[in-house]
C-alpha cells in the first residue's frame, strides 16, 4: 500500500517544486535582500538605522506579526520543509563528477540547511518569539544598542558571519537555479550571464551583511552612549508626535458642534 503522502507528493511534484522555487525568491529572498539592506543602513548612523526600523514598525504592533507571518515565517517554513525533501531524495555526487555545477549543487543545500538553523537561532536570540527561551534581545525603539550588544561577543559575531554569508549564497545561487528551472535561460550563454548577475548580488549582498555586522561591532564604548543617546531622543520625539497627535484629535472632537446643533454667527451686529 502507497504511503499517502509519498503519493501527494508524487502527485503533485511539478506545482510543488514551481512554488519552492518561486518562493526561495519571494517572498523569502525579498525578504532577506530587504532585511540586509535596512541593518546595512548602521553604516550611515545609529539615527538612520533606528529611522528605518521606525518606519517598519509603523504598521501597528497588531499587524506586524501577522505580516511576518503570512509573508516571512510560513513561507521560509514552506521553503525549508520541501527543500529537505528534496535533500532527503538526493545524494551529492562530486566524488564521482568533480565539476563546478555538482560543488554548486551541494553547496546550495549545505548553505540551505546551514541558514535554516542560523534563522532560528537568529529568531530565538532577536526576535521578541525568543524571550521565552531567554532570547529577544533586539529592543525596536533602541535597535542599534540592543543589536549591538546582542552580538558583541566574538563567537556571536563569527556565528552570525557564517549565517549570513550561507543566506547569502544559498539566495544568490538560488537565482541561476530558479532561472533553469522556469527555463528562463536555457542556453550555456544566457546562463554564464545569469551567473554573472547572480554573482554581483551575492557579492552586493554579502558586503550589505558584513558591513552591518562591522557597524554593530563599532558601537563600543562612547559610541554605544551616543547610540543609546540618539534612540532616546528619537523614542522621546515619536512619544511627544503621538500625544500631540491623540490630543489634538480629542481636542477637536470637544469643540465639534454635535450634528443639528446651532452655529454661532461670528459676524457682527
């Protein structure tokens, strides 16, 4: 008797790998690009960070995790899950044909099994999911401090290194398969220049990730205060807009003439 959920699979095997692929570019891979690119923005200032993550929790404190539900958690898990099938249903062969396309190969899936661990440490360790199990250190209103500290010890930082240049290939790679599996370059050609492309991202991409890393280490220090300074002022200033903001409506809901009410004539006489 068939197991049925080898034959689901089997039988649906051509939509399921099409979406694997598909979301391995989004919406995970737009995530991880975006991701890089706000933590890369330390680089400019500890205010430009904290205005961008700012900016991310200005959805709402309700909505926010439901958007990173629908749109991050479930499809990486989606992502992870058939990918390790597929691991699961094949072996490595450079032993036996020792040429580029095998090393990417298993490259690809060493990264991919090596970022998915990385993502859940990261989660656990950042991420407020993680205060439970002692983690959630990143603070949203004092982003660069709280990120710095969490990974000012040496074997954090190599970890986190490690993480994101894995992310980063298993992404970047991931574009040149993607390409071949949607056959949108079938030719030796179209694909040494998709190469080429996916090259420069993960290079892009992984100089976006270290440089991030390298400003956090850099708070240290004077520069830690300073950092810790600025996000108070940012955090007084947001606090002072909202207040501003809630008084002013309750302000002109009390001098608001109910509906039907008789207006004063301002004019004289």
């Amino acid at each position: 008797m068939s197991d049925p959920a080898e034959s689901f699979l089997a039988r649906h095997q051509f939509l399921i790998y099409r979406l694997f692929s598909l979301s391995g570019l989004v919406p995970v891979g737009a995530f991880l690009v975006v991701h890089l690119l706000t933590n890369a923005s330390i680089l400019a200032g500890p205010g430009t960070f904290q205005s961008r993550v700012d900016l991310i929790h200005s959805i709402g404190e309700r909505v926010l995790p439901i958007v990173e539900w629908a749109f991050i958690f479930l499809p990486m898990l989606f992502h992870a899950t058939v990918g390790f099938v597929i691991i699961a249903n094949g072996l490595p062969n450079v032993g036996s044909y020792p040429y580029v396309g095998n090393v990417r190969y298993t490259l690809q899936r060493a990264t991919g099994m090596i970022a998915f661990v990385f993502i859940i440490g990261h989660v656990i360790h950042l991420h407020w999911m993680g205060k439970p199990l002692g983690g959630g250190q990143f603070d949203p209103h004092a982003a660069s401090s709280s990120a710095a500290v969490a990974i000012q010890p040496a074997l954090a930082s190599a970890l986190y290194a490690i993480g994101v240049l894995c992310a980063v290939f298993h992404f970047a790679n991931g574009l040149w398969t993607l390409g071949i599996t949607w056959g949108l370059w079938t030719s030796p050609a179209a694909m040494r220049r998709a190469n080429a492309v996916s090259i420069v991202v993960g290079v892009a991409l992984a100089a976006a990730g270290l440089g991030s890393l390298a400003g956090l280490q850099g708070l240290r220090g004077q520069k830690l205060d300073d950092a810790r300074a600025i996000e108070a002022n940012m955090h007084e200033d947001r606090e002072a807009r909202e207040r501003l903001l809630h008084g002013g409506d309750r302000a002109t809901s009390a001098v608001r003439p109910a509906v039907g009410a008789p207006v004063a004539d301002s004019r004289g006489g």
